[in-house]
C-alpha cells in the first residue's frame, strides 16, 4: 500500500524575522514545528525582507505601490513625519484602520491569488497588535471552508485585561473585523486556554470550532557564544529576557532581591539578577537602581535572539513577570525558551495566569508581582538548591510535551482527518 501523502498547510504570516518581536520568533517556532511534524507546507510573509527558514519554501510579499492607496498611506506618513499633522486618528475612527494596512492587506491577497498551492489547510498568523493576513484571507471567500485563523491576543485593545484596557480609534470596526474573522474561518487557535475563553467571553464564537495550540518548543543545541562582559556561567544568575512592558512593574521583584542580598552578603559576590531587553518604560528606574546596587545588571545594547536563548539556558533562574492583575490570559512568546531552557522559573504574575495554570497551582516558585517577602524567600530556597546541588533543572516533560511538535500533529491530524 502506498504511503499518504502529507497534508499540506498554507501559512500566511506577518514576519518571519525572529529579530523582529517575540511574535515573530513565536510564528517561527510554530512554523518550524509544522515542518518537523511532517507537514507539506508553503510560507507567504510579510516580513519586507527575503529571509529563507531551512528546508522550508518561503516567499516574501511585496508591497504594492502602483495604486491609490498606497498613495494615500504615503501621504499620511509623510504629513505626520514632516508636518507633524497626525490624522491617522482621524483615519482609524472614520475607516477602522489604517490606509497602510488597507495597501498591505491588498498586496497579501494579490500575491496569494496567483498561488495554485491547493493547501489541505490555510494558517493565518500574525503579531502585536497586527492581523494583516486576517484581513488578507477575510477577502478571500475561496480558502474560508480551510481557514484556521490563529489569535495570539486579544484584540482590539478594546477586550484586553485590565490593567492594559484602552479604547484606541476605531476600536468598534476592529471588533466587528473580529467577529467576522469568527463567522468566517472554519477554525480558531489560541496559544492559551485562557485566551481562548477569555476571547469566547466578549465575542461567543462556536466552541467547536476552537482549539489550543501553544507558542511551540523548538529543541535546539547551544551555539558557542562569547559572553556579555555581565554574564559569568558560574554566578548564580536570575535572568529576565524581554522587554517590560507598562504594567510589569520589576520593583517587587528588585526589592526582595535586594532583600536577598542584605539578608545574605555572602551571596553579593556571586548573585546576579540580570535584565536582557530594548528600552522599555522602566529603563530610567532600572538604570537608576543598577547604579546603585552593582549586583544588578542591564544590557543597555541589543542582544541578538540566539545568544539571549543560550543565555537562558546558562541561568541559574529564568524569570517570567506579568502586569499585576486579577488575570492573565497570555502566554508569554518565551514561555518555550524557558522550558526549553530546563531551569527553575521564577513565575511573577496573576494567580490566575496560563503560565500558573500550566506549571500548576502547587508550583513553589510563584508570587504576585508585588509580594516582596514571598519573593525573597522564592529567591532564597533557589540560591540554597543552587549551593546544594550546582546545577538546579524543571523537569517537566510533562510541558515539553505540550509544546512539543508531536502533540501539534495530534492536534492537527484530527483537525485534517475530519475534513
């Protein structure tokens, strides 16, 4: 008997630049897995750049430009970069989006119509707080009965959790583009439990047609690197890789490792808690207390993907920190690094969170954001494990499992043979 042959998944995806934003390393974790599970697949981004993903087909997208309203975007931009007249607010409020997005959301759906692919399966992904190729495939009717559209957030800023509610221009046409992305699409995947639920309160799409597929875990080897002059493997390094957005306040965090330090002195010349990450709203408060405290340390210069990734598997500790809130339905694109990573998490966030839902409610290493005590006395039972044993690890097969490539085949092969 023959062999079947694989399914074959279309993806159309915003960036494909891990340099680019924690989506984009998320989408190419999952597009890697995809590969590696068995799939036939074929890459559509809109990454603005020719970038090629080993063993994989990939076709960057060009911008259109021969048209009125890349005209019209342009003269936006320009008027607000030389003018100062913004009317993008206008724009949004009066159209729901931007006339950018319009012109990119064309040029996907121009490119996708002269693929005679014949996918099985159409992903759509996206980042931020950007769904063009949602858009791309809402205009295109003919790939709805195959159409998986992926939700990474809430969206619009409009449905997000407190504390990170904002009602941004347009915010009512961007509900509506979501709701039709619900009618639509014949599949919905979320990278949390959470998230889906929380999205399935404030739009009520069919439950049927959901399913979880978290940000994926790529098993990958350690690449030689040369070490930041703030990095000594030997150290007992606590280590935060990402940017702190508004809302992950590091000042608990800080103050029971400072409480740490004055509780044990010992530990001041070996301890460090690092911060890896761009300039972010707490940049002046986290200069200020590196000044101060020697033991704390701040890359100032960007830190290219594959070098922070080793590091975090050099720690001794990896911190996950989340907004203070009553939940958190996201789950972090570096949740699978730190996984990956095999070191204890140090989990700052919500009690209820998908982080803590997935590590467990009984996981010891967990505190509000705020509860400098309890993260003080997290950060001492770490440093006594690492004197002890050296070389603290997770242990939790039973997660990389769950973000492992062979449960995505088992997610999708009972998508695909339903069809």
């Amino acid at each position: 008997m023959k062999n079947k042959k694989p399914a074959k998944i279309l993806i159309v995806v915003e960036s494909i630049d891990v340099e680019n934003s924690s989506g984009s390393k998320a989408n190419v974790a999952l597009i890697r897995n995809l590969h590696n599970a068995g799939y036939d697949i074929k890459v559509y981004h809109y990454s603005r750049k020719e970038i090629q993903l080993d063993k994989i087909k990939c076709i960057s997208i060009k911008e259109r430009r021969r048209n009125l309203t890349f005209l019209i975007s342009r003269i936006e931009r320009y008027t607000r970069k030389y003018l100062g007249l913004n009317s993008n607010k206008y724009i949004e409020n009066k159209f729901g989006f931007s006339f950018t997005l319009f012109n990119d959301r064309n040029s996907i759906v121009s490119e996708l119509r002269r693929d005679n692919y014949n996918a099985d399966l159409v992903l759509s992904l996206s980042q931020g707080g950007s769904f063009r190729p949602h858009h791309a495939l809402l205009k295109m009717p003919e790939f709805h009965e195959k159409w998986m559209a992926y939700i990474h957030d809430p969206y619009p800023m409009h449905v997000f959790p407190p504390p990170y509610t904002y009602s941004e221009p347009g915010w009512k046409s961007k509900i509506e583009f979501v709701k039709a992305v619900f009618q639509r699409a014949k599949y919905f995947a979320f990278p949390s439990k959470l998230l889906m639920e929380w999205m399935h309160d404030h739009y009520h799409f069919d439950m049927e047609k959901a399913v979880v597929i978290p940000h994926q875990l790529n098993k990958s080897t350690n690449k030689p690197i040369d070490y930041p002059s703030f990095f000594q493997p030997s150290n007992f390094n606590l280590i935060h890789a990402g940017n702190l957005l508004w809302g992950r306040d590091p000042k608990g965090l800080i103050q029971g490792f400072q409480k740490f330090l004055k509780i044990y002195p010992e530990a001041k010349t070996h301890a460090r808690l690092i911060f890896i990450g761009g300039k972010n709203h707490y940049s002046e408060y986290l200069k200020k207390v590196s000044s101060n405290t020697k033991e704390i340390e701040i890359s100032e210069d960007y830190i290219a993907f594959e070098q922070v990734n080793t590091l975090q598997k050099q720690a001794s500790v990896n911190i996950i920190l989340e907004a203070k809130a009553e939940v958190s339905p996201f789950l972090p694109g570096k949740f699978p690094h730190c996984i990956s990573a095999n070191r204890p998490i140090l989990l700052l966030g919500p009690s209820k969170s998908e982080c803590r839902r997935l590590l467990g409610d009984d996981y010891p290493c967990w505190s509000e954001i705020d509860n400098i005590e309890k993260v003080f006395y997290i950060i001492v039972s770490l440093y006594t494990d690492w004197k002890e044993n050296d070389l603290c690890v997770l242990n939790r097969s039973d997660l990389d499992y769950y973000l492992s490539e062979n449960r995505l085949k088992e997610i999708l092969d009972s998508i695909l043979e339903k069809k």
